[in-house]
C-alpha cells in the first residue's frame, strides 16, 4: 500500500513539473497558438467546401493557410510605409495644432482667468503629447520587435494549418479532457460554437466590412491619411455601441468646415452605408447564432485589449462568455440568459 502511494506521489510530482516546464515554454506564444487556433475555426467552414473537391487534408489546409498569408503579407507590406508616413502626418500636425483654441470657443468662460485658461492649456498639450509619445514609442518597440514578432507570426500560420488539418482529433482530444458528463459536453460544445461564430462574424468580420466600406468613401474623395482613417474605422466598428460613425461623422464635418462639399458628401454617403451595415447585414450574419449581449462584448474587448493587446479584441468576449457558459450549464439552464440580447431589443 506504501509503495503504490508513493508511485501515486512520483507521478503527480512528474507531472505537476512537466506542466509547469511546458507553461514556461509555451508562455511566450499562447496568444499566437490562440490566434492560430482562432483562424482555423473562422476558416473551417472554408476547409469543409473545399474537401468536397480535394480529398487530401494536408492540400487543403496548406492551400487555405498559403492563401492567408498571401492575402495578408502582401498588402502589409505594400501599405505599410504608407501608414507609416500617415502616422508621423498626424503625429506632427497635432504637434503643431493648437487644441486650446476651440475649447475657448465653445465654453468662452474658460479665457476670463488667465490662470485657469494657463492651466488648462498646458494640461491638454501635455496629454496630447503624452498620448503621441506613447503612440510612437509602441510603434518603435513593435519595429525593434520586428524578429520575435516574426516567429510568432510563424507559429500562427503552423497552428493554423495543423488545426485545419487535425481540427477534429484536436476535438476529440479536449472533449477527452472535460469533467463534465457527455450531455453538459454536448451543450457546452454547442454554445461555445455559437458564441464564437457570434463574435467572429457578427462583431469582427461585419466591424472590418463597416470599416472598408467608410474607407472607400475616404479613399474616392481624397481625404487625407485616408489609409489610417480606414484602420482607425474598422477599430471602432468592432467595438459595440460605438461604430464607424465616431470617426466618420468628425471627417465629414471637417471636410464641410474647409468648404470641401462634394468630398464631404461623398464621406456622408459611404459613412452612413457603413453605419447601415450593422442594421441589414449583421442580422443576417448572426440570424442563426446566440446573439451576444452588447455589454458583455464591450467589456470584454476592453479589459482584453488592455490584458491582451490587440487580439484582446477577441479573446476578452471570448473568455468572460465561456465563463457564463459553464456557469449556466452548472445552473442546468438550457438558455444562457446573461448572454443573450433580450428579445425586445
């Protein structure tokens, strides 16, 4: 009996080392093994057509994979010089710009004492400048970051490909893992499906659609730092309750300011298409899907982006609606209702 508590002992010991050998190992790449894991579900129904044709996973995977990363490296690298000299456009106009100016007009109240207007004036120059440091100083450290930023890449599209390959063993293998019973593990697969699909193309993929729409308008009547605005867009279309039209609406009244009107119609045009998309297309997209709570997806995105970075946009909704999920089932409610938009709305 003491010698098989003490194999019991060994093996928890060797174990319990292995998992935190191997946690320090993967540590610096979960969020690329994430985001690889992430593609390949966006991609999967892509893959299922395409086997129909090709019988041969491997081809399939590779072909889907080689085509991503065509489709994405190539305009990175054909626009990034290009957004590039946009950023440090805007980073030395606001430099320049006197941003105390406006506020006076509008609350003429603020000039009666020289104090307060003094002390108010060097408060926003220093936030703006100190908003603009931190900017560039991202920028640089992703530049200087440029080779780990590469492998990380490349362990993104390795993921990918072996997902979409191995996408039902992987499958398999964490249903092996789960304690929960095999009707619970039906449920949970389900509602984590939905929910993912729910994210990723009611939020995410009709975000960048909203934000390339507003960014023809800005690209057709020759607005300046157009390809910026674009990317500024499609940020603010992700994000629930907040949209395209933040960025939109700001261009289009600085463009009629300058006396610019057939430009700023343009931009009033294709603005309010984008804004229109979340209206029509969105339903359609997300009809047969859990329609995730709004502040469940707001609070998410925003304490993800400051965890995770950017793919916090993602992992954030992600992580807090699997939360909710196991809860519910634990409750053994068939409905998550805390996920779920009321129907009225």
């Amino acid at each position: 009996m003491e010698e098989e508590y003490l194999k019991r002992i060994i093996g928890v010991v060797i174990l319990g080392s292995l998992l935190v050998l191997s946690f320090f190992i993967i540590k610096p790449l979960v969020l690329s093994i994430i985001f690889g894991i992430l593609l390949a579900f966006i991609f999967s129904p892509v893959q299922n057509f395409i086997n129909k044709y090709i019988k041969n996973k491997n081809v399939s995977a590779f072909l889907i994979t080689f085509i991503f990363i065509a489709t994405i490296t190539i305009p990175i690298a054909f626009f990034l010089p290009v957004i590039l000299k946009q950023v440090f456009t805007v980073y030395n106009s606001v430099k320049e710009m006197d941003l105390f100016s406006p506020l006076i007009k509008i609350f003429p109240s603020l000039a009666e004492s020289d104090l307060v207007s003094s002390e108010i004036n060097s408060v926003i120059t220093a936030m703006a400048s100190k908003t603009l440091s931190s900017f560039t100083g991202y920028l640089s450290d992703t530049l200087i970051n440029l080779p780990i930023l590469s492998l990380q890449v490349l362990v993104v599209f390795f993921v990918m490909f072996y997902v979409l390959r191995d996408g039902e063993y992987f499958s398999d293998y964490v249903r092996s893992l789960l304690p929960f019973s095999k009707d619970v593990e039906k449920r949970f697969f389900e509602q984590t499906n939905a929910i993912t699909k729910s994210i990723l193309y009611g939020q995410v993929i009709i975000g960048i659609l909203q934000g390339i729409v507003a960014g023809i308008g800005y690209f057709a009547f020759g607005v300046p730092n157009a390809l910026l605005l674009t990317l500024v867009t499609i940020g603010t279309a992700i994000l629930p309750m907040i949209g395209p039209f933040i960025i939109w609406v700001p261009v289009f009244i600085y463009l009629l300011a300058a006396g610019n009107f057939v430009p700023a119609i343009g931009v009033l045009i294709f603005g309010s298409l984008a804004s229109l998309i979340d209206n029509f297309i969105r339903p359609i997209f997300i009809s047969r899907m859990t329609k995730l709570h709004s502040s469940i997806i707001l609070i998410g995105m925003i304490g993800g982006l400051f965890i995770f970075g950017i793919l916090g946009f993602l992992l954030g909704p992600l992580i807090l609606a699997y939360l909710l999920i196991v809860l519910e089932i634990y409750r053994k409610k068939r409905i998550p209702g805390l996920l779920q938009e009321p129907e009225n709305k």
